[in-house]
C-alpha cells in the first residue's frame, strides 16, 4: 500500500510538533513534508525527538508557493495564536493568515483530489464567552471600534468564509479552543505556561481570583481526529476540536498543588496578558465530530496537562 504523503506547513510551531511525532510513529502509514521558515529548527527539533526525516522532505516555508510535489493531505499550521505573538502583531495577522492559506488554496486548485486541513480557532465564535460555544452562534463584533484584539479573529472567520465557499475543494478548518503538549514554548505567555514556570522554578504561581474553564486536547486525540479526515478524503466542513472533559482553573490548581507540589496565592492585581479577550468558559459543546468521525477523545484535559507536564519535566532533566 502506497503512503500517503502529507505536507505540514509551519512545522516549528507547538501544534506542529506534536502533528510530527505522530505522523513519524505511524510512517508505515504516512511520509512527512515539513515546511517551515527554518529549516535549522525543524532539524533542531527532529534530532532532538529522533526524527529521522530525509533532507529532501524539510523544505524553507516559500517553497510551498510554487511546490510540484502530490500530497494526500496539507495540514497548515501556520498562526501567531499565543498571546504575546498575537498582541504584537496586531493588524498583520490579517495579511500573514491570508497569504499561507492562499498558497494552501491555490495548491488544491493544481491538485484536487487531495485534503486541505486548516487549524483554525474558536475566536470563531467571537467574545462572549460567558457559556460554552454551541452549534447555534453568531459572531458579533462592533463595525465601528475593530480593537486589536478582533483582528485574530477576524483573520480565522474569514479564512473559514473562502473555504465553506469552495464547495468544489477537499478543505476542513479544525477549530483549536486549547491544547497542551510537551513541545510548548515556556515563553508563550498561557496560563498553562506559567504555571509550568511556577513548577519548574519553583517559584509561587500568583493568580487572579477568576475561575475560568478550559478544554485542553491532548495530541493523541488531535492526530486521530486529522487522521479520520484524512480516511474522509472528501469533505468540506468545520468541526470544534475537544477533550473528554474540560477543567476549571482551581481545579487544575488544586490538583497540581497535591500531585507536583504546585504553590498558588490568589492575587487581584496578577498579571496577564489578553490579547482576544476575557473567556470565561472557552470550550466548545459542539460535538459535530463525533457524528461524522465517530471522535471520542481519550483524554480529558486534567489527563493531558498533567501527562504532559510529567513527560515535559522527564525531557528536560535527560
């Protein structure tokens, strides 16, 4: 049997990794691509993972423009999605977002059989997120104060418009509410980054009182859900990505503080950076996936993050 070929296209990215282990330990199954600003990081970090990929498959991230290789699927990766990066480019986001998902676009009108996978977001629903995302949404935003931190989401909503618009194209926009992995930048400013600061240096995690939940998917459950659309082939559709259960702030707190010795203090004056918004319940109860892929996550997000920060601390003590 043939394998499929699949291209990741911003293969430095934290999602992309975890993409990249997984499609390695399946390579009976799949042949990677991996594209990227860097080609010096994606090397970085294939030796650092004992990636063996073939140089001919790490390519500089201009090259996809004009690239004649046949992939089975793209998965674009591409996103300044943490908080710091999407503060500081602000604007920009418009044009950087466009411009790879055209050269993605463009790609499938060559080749159209194969698969568009685009990891979009759940900025999609907007700033209200005083309950849980539904299948019933509108997106509002104010016409005539666009603030800084509408331009990320603007970005994913009109991404997603061009692609429900091409009927006639392979594309699925996997909307990514939180996900946590071992390859994530100590630097990136989540929460869930600086509590893993806070562990790491033991140092005390000071907090603001408000007890937000959050659905953080594990890498295994996002790889078999890529995977079932990449069995699709055809398909041209969205579906909100999520965990077995999501988890409120203290309660991850609470249990990190009896399994890692975790110290917090509840602070009023914590800082943070918000760079789209306050989301009080930022998950998704749309569970479209799981009728069209039969998706059940294995994972709920206390397993994940608490999986993951072991595996992160048993990495960087080797």
């Amino acid at each position: 049997m043939a394998l499929k070929h699949i291209a990741i296209v911003g293969a430095t990215g934290h999602i992309a990794k975890g993409l990249v282990a997984n499609f390695y330990k399946k390579r009976h199954l799949y042949k990677i691509s991996l594209f990227a600003r860097s080609v010096e990081r994606i090397n970085d970090f294939c030796e650092s993972e004992n990636i063996d990929i073939d140089q001919n498959d790490i390519l500089e991230l201009n090259k996809l423009k004009n690239c004649n290789q046949h992939f089975d699927a793209l998965v674009n990766c591409i996103g300044v999605g943490t908080p710091a990066k999407v503060k500081s480019v602000s604007s920009d986001i418009l044009e950087l977002t466009e411009k790879y998902d055209n050269h993605c676009l463009n790609y499938l009108l060559e080749n159209p059989t194969s698969l568009y996978i685009n990891m979009s977001s759940g900025v999609v629903y907007g700033k209200n997120f005083s309950n849980p995302a539904t299948n019933v949404a509108s997106f509002l935003i104010n016409v005539n104060e666009i603030s800084l931190g509408d331009y990320y989401a603007l970005a994913k909503v009109y991404s997603e418009a061009k692609h429900r618009a091409r009927t006639d194209l392979n594309i699925v926009d996997l909307r990514i509410f939180s996900y946590f992995s071992r390859f994530i930048d100590r630097n990136a400013g989540y929460l869930i980054t600086e509590i893993l600061n806070a562990l790491d240096e033991k140092t005390v995690f000071r907090t603001t009182p408000e007890n937000i939940v959050r659905d953080y998917v594990h890498p295994d459950d996002l790889f078999f859900l890529i995977e079932g659309c990449i069995k699709k082939g055809k398909i041209n559709d969205f579906f909100d990505v999520y965990s077995a259960a999501p988890l409120s702030k203290f309660a991850l707190l609470d249990h990190l503080t009896k399994t890692l010795g975790l110290v917090y203090e509840v602070d009023q004056e914590a800082a943070f950076i918000n760079a789209t918004g306050i989301k009080s319940f930022y998950y998704s109860q749309n569970k479209k996936a799981e009728m069209i892929f039969d998706y059940k996550p294995r994972y709920n997000s206390l397993e994940t993050i608490e999986m993951e920060i072991r595996t992160f601390f048993e990495k960087t003590s080797a």
